[in-house]
C-alpha cells in the first residue's frame, strides 16, 4: 500500500471536517478548535456507554459537565451545539454524530491525544471498531516525527504504555516508527 492511500481515510475526513466548519463560520460560538475538542470527547463518551445515539437531555447534562463556561454563554453554547456541530437530531430527542463514519474519526483523534498526553485512563471501558484503529493510525503516520517517536517509545517503555499496547495490540503498527 503507498503513503498516500495508507493516509487517505484519515486526511479524507480531516478535510471534511475543516470543510464543515468553514462552512458553518458565521454561525460558530465556540472556537473551532474547542469544537473539534468537544467532539472528540463526546465519542469517546459515546462509546464508553455503547451507543451510537444519545438523548437530548443526557448530551445537555454531558455538555454542561465538562465545559466550562459563564453562565450567561451557557444557552448560546448549548445551541451551537444543536445547529453546528458534527451531530443530526434522529427520531424526538436523539442525537447523533452526522454519519458513524464521524464518531469512529474523533474517536481516532481522542484516543491518539491520550497518547500524546501519556493517559492510559481514556481507554478505560472504550471498544474501538476496526475502523477506529484505521483512523488511529492513519492519523498517526500524519503526525510530526518528533510525536510519533515520543509515542512509541511511551508505549514501549512506560508501565501504562507497555499495558495499554498488550490490551489493545492494534497499536503495533504505531511501535513501527519510521
């Protein structure tokens, strides 16, 4: 397989997503990069709890917890959240990400800050798909040589990292540094 089609997922969605926030940039309250944060976390949450969808009130209540904000912002930052994020209202009060294609891909992106942030703890209760772990590491080989190194060697050598490796043995290929 070349370097462009083993990245081409991963850069595929990468510009769906710049894409999409440019799109939306007259109606954005939260910065991009808190958003793209935002989403990343939500997925991961998403698949702590085994679902592809959640309630309105239950992504509120997850919403309002990890984000802090003053309470004057809160309903403005609430309907961002409704009308400009990655999600689609489905049946009533159900929300999800736009295509499961999107909660796999920040998921990808969440876990792999996990790494670069050395915290094992976000694998806790998560189950990543196949194509999570695609775009895990198709976002990997993206990285900067510098930040792939560092990973690698914390999986290696570190007692987190070194357990984290054994559970999930998908991440070999990001041991393989180039």
């Amino acid at each position: 397989m070349s370097r462009i089609e083993h990245n081409q997922g991963a850069e595929i969605f990468k510009m769906l997503v710049m894409g999409w926030l440019m799109r939306d940039d007259h109606i954005h309250q939260m910065g991009e990069e808190l958003k793209k944060s935002l989403m990343e976390d939500l997925a991961l949450h998403m698949n702590q709890i085994n679902t592809s969808r959640i309630r309105w009130p239950d992504l509120q209540k997850w919403f309002c917890k990890i984000c802090t904000f003053q309470p004057e912002d809160e309903q403005r930052f609430l309907l961002d959240l409704r009308n400009a994020t990655f999600l689609v209202r489905k049946e009533g009060e159900d929300f999800s990400f736009a295509h499961y294609s999107f909660q796999e891909y920040f998921l990808a992106l969440r876990l792999h800050r996990s790494l670069e942030e050395r915290d094992p703890a976000v694998w806790l209760n998560v189950k990543p798909s196949k194509a999570t772990f695609e775009f895990l590491v198709q976002h990997h080989h993206s990285c900067l040589p510098y930040k792939k190194e560092a990973i690698s060697e914390w999986l290696k050598k570190s007692s987190g990292g070194h357990e984290l490796a054994k559970e999930f043995p998908q991440l070999s290929e990001i041991l393989e540094v180039e």
